[in-house]
C-alpha cells in the first residue's frame, strides 16, 4: 500500500497536508527544482486527485505549501537543529532521506508554528513516518523530535 493510502483512512486534511509536504520536499531534494513550482504543481494536480490507482486525501492547502516552503527557506537553521539531536554514530548523511524529509517538515512546524501544541507535531510527523516505514524508523523520527522540541520548545508550547 502507498502511504497516500495508507494515510487517507486515518487521517484528515491536516495530516494529509504534513503527508504530502514531506513527498514535495523529496521531490525538490531529488530534482533541484525549486519549492514554489513543487508547491503549485501539489496544488494543482496531486492534492485530492487519483494518481495510479492511489486517491490523494483532500490536504490543508495553507499547512501545506506554509510547510514546504518554510522548510526550503529555513533549512540552514533546521538542518544544525537535526544534526544536534542525533547521536555521533548517527551523522545526517547517514540519515535516509525520506526521515531527513520528515525531520525537517516536523522541526519546521516546532519552530514555526507555536499554534500546534508539540506532542501533534511529534504525532503527526511519527504517523506520516509509519506511512513509509515499517520498522523502528518511527521510533527513530519520534526521538530525535522529542530532543529537538525540549531545545525548541523547553516549556512544551502550543
């Protein structure tokens, strides 16, 4: 099962806009193409539409492009952040990009939106990571989130 599948049962356009940021900041990664066009090409032809066989679920527009776009803008001050949680054995190159991915959208949004209260950013982003994974991958992304919103957010914000 794709995780556009396998996340449109559980979740609503919130989660389906966090999903979806993460394949768009792949695909920017990947391709080099910039954010803006990554952005409206979501907009316009993947969010709500059938790809393949696959229903894309109705994402959060706003939350959407706010997500990839913050993190493309912000990355010099998100990347250190990640670098900082992980363990010595454990350096960002060594890190799969789709995690990557999904760390950078989930330290964005604690940086960024002080309107979501910490353990749903953690959640949601741990939700988007069982989308792709099915093994510790999860627990991995919930930890070094968990160290990064004690730095970002020491009172728990949101």
């Amino acid at each position: 099962m794709s995780a556009a599948a396998s996340l449109k049962k559980s979740g609503g356009a919130r989660s389906a806009a966090r999903l979806a940021a993460v394949q768009a900041l792949y695909q920017i990664d990947k391709s080099g193409g910039p954010a803006a066009r990554v952005v409206e090409e979501f907009l316009e032809h993947r969010l709500g539409c059938e790809i393949d066989g696959d229903v894309y679920a109705r994402a959060d527009e706003t939350l959407f492009a706010d997500v990839v776009r913050g993190v493309c803008e912000r990355l010099g001050e998100i990347d250190p952040l990640i670098i900082g949680a992980l363990s010595a054995d454990w350096p960002m190159e060594r890190v799969e990009l789709v995690i990557k991915m999904v760390l950078r959208a989930g330290v964005y949004e604690l940086l960024a939106r002080p309107d979501v209260p910490v353990t749903v950013i953690i959640t949601e982003y741990v939700d988007v990571t069982h989308a792709f994974y099915g093994g510790n991958e999860p627990g991995f992304v919930n930890g070094v989130l968990d160290r990064i919103a004690r730095v970002v957010r020491p009172h728990g914000g949101g």
